[in-house]
C-alpha cells in the first residue's frame, strides 16, 4: 500500500507543479495579465493589479515548492484511503 501512496503523491505533486509551470511561462511570455484580467472578469471581480516581472530563482522555488505540497497532499490522501475499511 505504500507504494500506492507514492505514486499518488508524485501524481498530484506533477500535477499541481505542471500548473504552475504554465502559469510561469504566461508569466514569462508576458500574457499571464490579459488572461487573469479575463478570468477576474467572469467572476465579477475588478480591481488594479500587477504581474511581477518574470524571476527564474522564484519560479524554480514555486514549481519544486508545489511539487512537494501536491507530493505530501497526495501521500497523505493515499494513507487515509489504505486505512478505510474494505468490503
């Protein structure tokens, strides 16, 4: 069953870090603010903000950071799976 929750934790954590990759090269190709002011626009939310300028140091952090937050998420979740009671 551990090997279970591994598999499930690496899942989720490429799943979560994938995310955040493409946020970064919307980020890094400049149009990460037209799409955010897009989807602000669908849920009815409006006000003045800014995107960062693009730092490589901040974005390797933010992929290895959610990679290991959707990591332990997902070994967590597997644990609390292998511990219910089977039919």
């Amino acid at each position: 069953m551990k090997k279970n929750r591994n598999i499930l934790g690496f899942t989720l954590g490429l799943f979560l870090s994938s995310l955040h990759f493409i946020w970064l090269l919307l980020v890094a190709f400049g149009v990460a603010k037209p799409i955010m002011d897009w989807i602000l626009m669908l849920h009815h939310i409006n006000f003045q903000y800014t995107i960062a300028q693009f730092n490589f140091g901040y974005a390797a952090f933010l992929v290895v950071f959610t990679f290991v937050v959707g990591f332990v998420s997902g070994w967590i979740i597997g644990l609390f799976w292998s511990l219910m009671p089977k039919k």
